[in-house]
C-alpha cells in the first residue's frame, strides 16, 4: 500500500521515460511535455532517481493491475483541471490514512466485495475514527440514537467541525489585529470607499441569487463575511468576459461610461460607439473603444493586454508562467491581443500548466485578500 500513492499521482510522467507502448492513447502535445519534464530532472539527480524508481516499481506490477492504473490516469487527465487536482489529493490523502490503518480494517476494506461496500466500510472505519475522539457527553449522546440517525448526526457535526477549522485557519493569520481589539471587516462599507464602489458598481451587477444570498447571510460575521466576499469575488475576474454582463450600457460603471462619453458632448453615447457594439457586443466595444486613447480601465477590465494588469499578475506571467510555455505556447501567447482573447488565453495556458492566475478581483491590498483564502495564490 505504501508504494500506491506516488503510481497514482505520477503514472503518465513516470510512462513517459520508458520504452513502452503504453504511451500510445497519449497525444503529441502530452509525450512532448512529459519529456520536457523529464529533460529538466537531469539537473536534479535526486529527484530523477525517484522517478526512475517509481517506474520500476510500476513495471513490476502485474500486468492487470499497470492497466487499472493507465485506465485510472487517462480518467483522471479527462476531467476538468480543478476536478483533477482535487481528485489527486483526495487519492494521497486516502493513501496517506490507508497506510495509518491496523491490518485487520486494511483487510476489511482489501476484501469489500464490490466499491459500493468498499465505501460503506470505509465510511464507518472514519466515523469510528473521529467519534473516539470527541468529549464523553457527545459520545454518550449519539450512543443512543439508531444507526440511521447517529450517521446523520455525525456528519452534521464533522461537517461543523470543518468549518470551524477554517475559520481558525483564517483568523490565526490575524493575531496583531485581534490582540489589539480592533475593529474587523464584516460589510461591504467597513473596506473603505473603493471597495464600497467597486462592490456596487463592478461586483454586485454580476452576481446570482445565490451568490447575493451567500453573501447576505454572513454579514455581520468575521471572518466569515470577508472570506465568503473574496471567494464570491474570484468568481467573477473583471478581466475575463461574464456572459451576464453587461447587457446595456446603463450597467456599465460611472468610470467607464465616463471614458466613451466624451466632455464636450453631454451625455450623449457617440453613434459610432453604438455602430461598434452591435458589430462587436457591448463588452468588446467597450474595451476596443477606450484601448486606442487613455490608460488601461480600472480593475483589468476588459483586458485586452498585459500593460492592463495588475503587478501580481505581470509577475506571475514573467516568472512564473513564461519560463513554463512551449515554442507553439509563446506563439499562442505573443499574438494573443485583443479582448476577450488575451485574458483567455492567458487563463488557458496557466491551466495547462496546472497554474492559478493571480487576477484582480478586489481593490486594494491583494496581500490582504489573499489572507482570506484558505489557498494562498499571489506569486512567492
């Protein structure tokens, strides 16, 4: 078991170093980078032995079991990135509490005769595991509930439990600020002026029911309220197109109205404006409109290239996205002009090379709102 979960994680990488048909449902584009890869370890020895140890490891696996495992990655590299990330760590994760377990439930679970039973045993296994360490009066409590009800019981308190630990997470990274009894954040008008406008004016427009609703409900609440802000902020990058928004001009921000409205003719929309839009959409005229004359728009909006960024985002895409792309990818990259292409493009490459864009979402310090993520993202 305690080898399982680098083969897991690594397969596809470890293939690509061997002699082996099994490479044969990758494409071009995913054997040239697997052996990009592995070009790079030859100035990492150590880990270049890792990777050679693990396709050992992996040859001498029976041949069923190599096939399970090639079936498993092409799976995995099938989903969306997000999903396949997160399906990695709950396999090391998993592995990780396997390895943990006494031989007798390794066995149990070993011998399940099908995943549906798997799962049952494993569930129960986990709840055993989290009930034995709760107080007494708990332990007591659900003691004398029905199996039904007890499961139910435990996985509203596990599910609180969680949640709790976040929010403790979070607030550990405000000790100063709490040691001194100040004041926290917990609406939208304690962030100050700039954040109170873009909120209304860039935020709020493009929002859901539910994404209103979430917010509604925690405010009043630190951390919970900045937290749930941020978290519904990163859904919507300025820079990227938002297929909700804007709809009409009126939706527009005053700033950005302002900047297609010239002085001297009121408040007017030019007609050549209005002829752009319906060539383009709303969106694309905006962003055509003001590139030729005045600074970039407020916030990345509608980005059309990369002098309308942000720092942290000029200094992820130098140092970290840069040095990553392929001759085609820099190609791809350096004719990638224009709204919405530059952004998607730039959101694209990062994603394939398992990279989070650190976009403005928010005014003011991003150090800041990145203290409200449970995953920091700015560049290090």
């Amino acid at each position: 078991m305690k080898a399982l979960k680098p083969v897991l994680i690594v397969a596809a990488w470890t293939l690509a170093a061997l002699p082996l048909t099994a490479q044969t449902g990758a494409t071009a584009d995913e054997r040239e980078q697997n052996r990009r890869r592995l070009e790079r370890l030859k100035d990492e020895p150590e880990a270049l032995a890792k990777v050679r140890k693990k396709a050992i490891f992996f040859l001498n696996m029976p041949e069923e079991r190599r096939a399970q495992l090639i079936d498993l990655d092409k799976k995995l590299h099938q989903e969306p990135r997000a999903s396949s990330k997160r399906l990695e760590k709950v396999m090391e994760r998993y592995a990780a509490w396997l390895e943990g377990l006494e031989p007798a439930q390794r066995k149990r679970i070993k011998d399940a005769s099908d995943s549906k039973t798997r799962l049952e045993i494993i569930k129960k296994i986990r709840a055993e595991e989290w009930l034995k360490k709760q107080p007494r009066a708990v332990q007591q409590e659900l003691a004398k509930m029905d199996d039904t009800k007890r499961a139910e019981k435990i996985q509203e308190l596990r599910r609180q439990e969680r949640k709790q630990k976040v929010l403790w997470v979070i607030s550990s990274r405000f000790f100063p600020e709490l040691n001194e009894n100040q004041t926290m954040p917990s609406r939208p008008n304690d962030f100050g002026e700039k954040v109170t406008s873009f909120f209304n004016e860039y935020l709020l427009p493009r929002l859901d029911a539910k994404e209103k609703e979430r917010l509604k409900n925690a405010e009043g609440k630190w951390p919970l309220y900045p937290m749930t802000l941020v978290a519904v902020a990163d859904q919507h990058p300025p820079a990227l197109p938002d297929p909700n928004w804007p709809k009409k001009f009126d939706d527009l921000p005053r700033e950005i109205k302002k900047r297609v409205i010239p002085r001297l003719k009121g408040d007017v929309v030019p007609k050549a404006f209005w002829q752009l839009s319906r060539q383009k959409g709303l969106a694309k005229a905006v962003s055509i409109w003001t590139s030729k004359k005045g600074p970039p728009l407020p916030h990345e909006l509608f980005a059309h290239n990369l002098s309308c960024m942000s720092e942290p985002v000029r200094q992820f895409v130098n140092k970290q996205l840069l040095p990553e792309l392929t001759r085609e990818e820099l190609v791809q990259w350096n004719t990638a002009e224009g709204w919405p292409n530059f952004p998607l493009t730039l959101k694209q490459l990062a994603e394939d090379h398992d990279l989070q864009v650190p976009w403005h979402t928010l005014p003011g310090n991003p150090e800041l709102w990145d203290k409200y993520r449970l995953q920091k993202r700015l560049p290090r």
